[in-house]
C-alpha cells in the first residue's frame, strides 16, 4: 500500500471538508447544519494536525483552539435552536424567514 | 524498529470517517446522524494518534466525543423532532449546493497537486512520549494570551447559551 505521506492526510481532510460542506448547504435541518459544521471544524483539526508533523508543535496547539471554538459554537448553536424552537415550532431553516422581504 | 501505523491503518480509518461523515449528512433521523458523527470523530482521534499527537486525540475523545455529542444528543431530545422527520429533508438550492462544493473540491486537489513540492521533506521532530508535557509549556509559554482570550470566549459562550436557552430574559 506504500508509505502514507501528508498528502494522504490532506486529501482525506479536503473530502471531510466537502461532504461537510454539502451537508451545509443542502440540509433543511438545523441540527444536522451544525454536525456539518462539526464535519468541517474537524477537517480544518486535521489539516493542521498533519502540518504539525512537518512544522512542530503550533499545529497542535492550534488544533486544540479550534476544538475550543468549536464547544463554544456548540452551545451558543444548540441554544439558539432551543429558543428557535420555542418560537416557531420547527427546526428547518427555510422557515425562518422574518428577515426576508 | 518497524512503525506500528501502518499504511493498512491510514486507509481503514479514513474509510470510516468518510463512510460516517456521508452517513450523517444523509440520515432522516438526527439522533442517527449523531452516532456516525461520533464514529467519525473517533476514527479522527486514531489518525491524530498515527500522526503522533497523543494528547490531541485524547482531547479528541473527551471533549468532541464525550461533551459536544452529548450536548447534541441533549438537544436533539428537548427538541419534538417526530413530524420534522417525516418532511423533506432537502432544500431547494441542493443541486446548486452539491455543484458548488464539488468545484470546491475539485479546488483544493488541484492546489495539493501543484504545490506538493514546497512541503518540506523531512519530519520534524516530535517525541511522543513528552507531547503532553511539550503542549503545556507551549500553551502556558507562547500561547499564553491566546489561552486566556479561548478562556473569556469560552466564558461568554455559557452566558450566551444560558441566555439563548432562558424562556424570558
């Protein structure tokens, strides 16, 4: 199978990224936006965790930022659906549409 | 010394997390979605291992696996999704949204194809057995005041989500 190098690993980053765009853009459900939001943080950790074995540690380091980040954004997200749900009854994002005109 | 990671490693697990990340852009059920999303995020922590970053796969587990999924499953339950499944689950814009992120993609291969060569090509060096120890002063020496910037974000996180959650404010 021969030796995995970094391009490997970007590669695999890259479709993480896609399939996490996809999910993004296609999906009405607002939980399933935000596990894509998810997908994508995690293929960004990825890359840099693969950078870190070229450059040293800041990939890690950085890599832990992120999933800082990414609990933040998870709570305040998740909260937001709550009262999202509170008001509208739904959890599809075509529905909310105060803002249109 | 013959590595433990072996190239047969990389490829089952990358085969994973892709076959659990689809899985969960594409299930009806959240709650579904939610368990690939966890096998994804495990089989990411295995590649951090391969790629020598013990405490970042353990960070990994613990905080990706254990608390954000938890919180996810958490919400999922409060929120009544019964006639939400039972919907269309995709929106107008999907074909447009696959092209685009297809375009993307086809992007970021060209940009690894042509700019493979300026990587460097030796490892640097990085001593599995002290990384945690490496991790810390590094956080607490040079990334001292972005540490303390993720803890006051972090901070205003929990005020917005109580906040965000509260029936009136």
């Amino acid at each position: 199978m021969g030796e995995i190098s970094t391009l490997h690993y970007l590669v695999l980053s890259a479709a993480l990224f896609m399939i996490g765009t996809v999910g993004v853009l296609t999906r009405r459900n607002v939980i399933i936006i935000l596990m894509s939001i998810e997908l994508i943080l995690n293929a960004v950790n990825l890359n840099l965790v693969a950078f870190s074995r070229l450059y040293g540690l800041h990939g890690q380091i950085f890599a832990i930022f992120v999933i800082t980040d990414a609990a933040a954004e998870a709570a305040v997200g998740l909260g937001i659906i709550i009262a999202f749900f509170r008001n509208k009854e739904t959890v599809n994002v075509d529905e909310v549409d105060l803002l249109r005109w | 010394m013959t590595p433990v990671a072996t190239a047969f490693f990389f490829y089952f697990l990358a085969f994973m997390a892709v076959v659990s990340a689809i899985a969960v852009i594409t299930r009806r059920n959240p709650v579904h979605a939610a368990l690939s999303l966890i096998v994804t995020l495990l089989s990411l922590a295995g590649l951090y291992l391969m790629l020598y970053a013990p405490f970042v796969a353990a960070v990994q587990i613990v905080l990706y696996a254990g608390g954000i999924m938890v919180l996810f499953l958490f919400v999922i339950m409060l929120v009544n999704l019964e006639q939400n499944i039972r919907e269309y689950q995709w929106n107008k814009q999907w074909l447009l949204g696959i092209l685009l992120a297809v375009s993307l993609g086809g992007l970021l291969l060209f940009v690894f194809q042509r700019g493979y060569d300026i990587f460097p090509k030796t490892l640097a060096g990085l001593p599995e057995g002290q990384n945690t120890q490496q991790v810390g002063i590094w956080l607490y020496g040079n990334y001292m005041l972005p540490f303390e910037i993720a803890s006051l974000l972090l901070l205003v996180a929990i005020v917005g989500a109580v906040v965000m959650a509260k029936k009136r404010i």
